[in-house]
C-alpha cells in the first residue's frame, strides 16, 4: 500500500516558498539554497529537531539576507512545526492500525 503523506505538505512547501520567501532573497544565486533550507527545516523527523534547523538557518541568513532571516522568524513559527509533527504522529498512529 502506497501512502502520500506529505503530498499536501509539500504543496504548502511550494506555496511557501514561491509566493513569499522569494520577495526576501537578496540575490537569484540564493534561491536553491534557501528552498532547500526550508525543505530542510519542514522534512525533519520532529519538532525538536525542525525548531533547531529554523534557529540555525535564521542565524544562517543574519548578515547575507536580514530579511528573510526575520521572514523565517515570524513565518516558519513553531506552530506550523507542530501542526505538521501532528499529522505525521496522525499518519503513523493510523498506519499502525492497520
């Protein structure tokens, strides 16, 4: 059995990204290192761990992009973390159950 967990999320990733997070990068060369940086940050295999990669990638765009550094503070929040770590336990307690 075949399960697209983050098909949804990853549309939001997209979103995410193309539509906000790309008004913030300083320069064109930037764009694949920060998506994948933010990828980074929504793939982690939990909260803890995708709260440590937003804190050292906000410290990451300090001087290079101050703005999207703020972006990042104020739009990748703990809570979506959170909502996302839900759906995934959600995912995996229902699996289980099967």
């Amino acid at each position: 059995m075949a399960v697209f967990g983050n098909v949804p999320w990853q549309g939001y990733q997209f979103q995410m990204l193309q539509k906000n997070a790309s008004q913030y990068i300083p320069r064109q060369a930037m764009k694949k290192e920060v998506s994948a940086d933010i990828r980074t940050i929504f793939n982690a295999p939990g909260r803890e761990q995708a709260e440590i990669l937003l804190a050292k990638n906000v410290k990451k765009y300090e001087r290079s992009a101050p703005r999207l550094a703020d972006w990042m503070k104020v739009n990748i929040p703990s809570e979506i973390i959170h909502q996302k770590t839900q759906i995934l336990e959600g995912e995996l307690t229902f699996i289980q159950g099967l």
